[in-house]
C-alpha cells in the first residue's frame, strides 16, 4: 500500500486538511488502496482541526474524518515509514531532512510537487509511486534553474522558497486563512491526479 505523510507546524490546519483531501480524492479515482496521516514539526499531541478547515471539510462530505483528527508530533519513523512526503514549506520540508536526510528525494512542499508535476512526462502503461517521485525528484534542478520551459508547457516565474511555500494562514487574517485553505484544496487536487496515474 502507498503510504503518503502530510506534514505542517501545528497539525492542526495544513496538513490535516490536506491529508483528508488527498485520501477521499484517491480512494475516489483508483481502487487501490492508500495510507495517508499527517503530523505536525511543532505538534502538541491531542488538538482538534482548526474550525475552519473543519467546516471545509464538511461541507466536501468529510465531517466525520475532520471530527476524528487529533493533532500528532512528526517522528522520524513517520519519515521512514512513508514513500513521499508533501509539506506545507521549505522549514518543513528541511526539518524531516534532518530527522531522515534519506528522505530528502522523496520529501515536495504541495506547491513544488505541483510545479513539478506539471513538467514530468508520466511514461507509457502504469508507473508507480517510486517511478514518479524519482522523476519529480529529477526535475527539481530544472525548476531550480528556471529552464522548465524546455520540457513543459510553460516557463514559470523565478522560484523562491515563497512559490513553493503555503503559509499559515491560521495565525492570520480570516481571508489569508480562506486562502491558504483554496491553495491546499487546489494543490491537493492536482497532487491527485498524479498520483492517481501512478496507482
């Protein structure tokens, strides 16, 4: 079974979010079967999905996943345990290096693993999991570069670690937090489909 960790600050917002998203979008678009679960690199172990994030999710028909989470703190047997690890930002991405530096070619904030994905070229008949993080893990130094033009639809604007982070907009404003929570739904989405090919 393909086993994918979500990880954010609190595990209470981001990743929680996320991880049910992506689970419900799987379990819709293939028939196999998929472990997702989230933590948090500054979890306090026991909190409940932030309000609005709960609401988001009932209102996709996933009350009853939102209303089960408790927060969890990342462990380096999370990192090991999983065969590709999305996060919410660069910090994050750097703190499960350092708790698993093996994990680092399997390890995209949501947003870089869309950006990448847009250029990867999913090769003929059914690639798995390893087969697409080995080719976004490839593509990272044409995204690095800017030269993505050359294998993709698109050249995208100079990449900085804010193009690739989804901030935190709990601990902001109510419409930045609406916000973050469209760019992880609309991230999660395309993740999705991805991943649903390499199933």
């Amino acid at each position: 079974m393909p086993r994918i960790l979500v990880v954010c600050t609190r595990n209470v917002c981001r990743s929680p979010y996320a991880a049910i998203l992506l689970q419900s979008a799987l379990s819709s678009r293939t028939t196999a079967e998929w472990g997702v679960w989230s933590a948090g690199t500054g979890s306090v172990a026991g909190q409940r999905i932030c309000p609005l994030a709960a609401e988001r999710l009932v209102e996709a028909g996933l009350g009853d996943q939102a209303f089960a989470h408790h927060s969890r703190p990342l462990d380096s047997a999370d990192v090991e345990a999983a065969d590709l690890v999305l996060v919410a930002s660069a910090e994050h991405r750097a703190e499960v290096a350092r708790l698993s530096p093996r994990a680092t070619a399997r390890t995209f904030t949501l947003a870089e693993a869309v950006r990448l994905g847009s250029v990867v070229r999913m090769p003929v008949g059914a690639p798995r999991l390893p087969d697409l993080v080995h080719d976004l893990q490839a593509a990272r130094p044409l995204l690095a570069s800017g030269r993505m033009e050359r294998h993709g639809r698109h050249r995208p604007p100079s990449v900085s670690t804010a193009a690739i982070d989804i901030v935190d907009g709990h601990v902001m404003s109510a419409a930045e937090h609406r916000a973050t929570l469209r760019r992880v739904r609309d991230s999660v989405e395309q993740i999705a489909g991805l991943l649903a090919a390499a199933s």
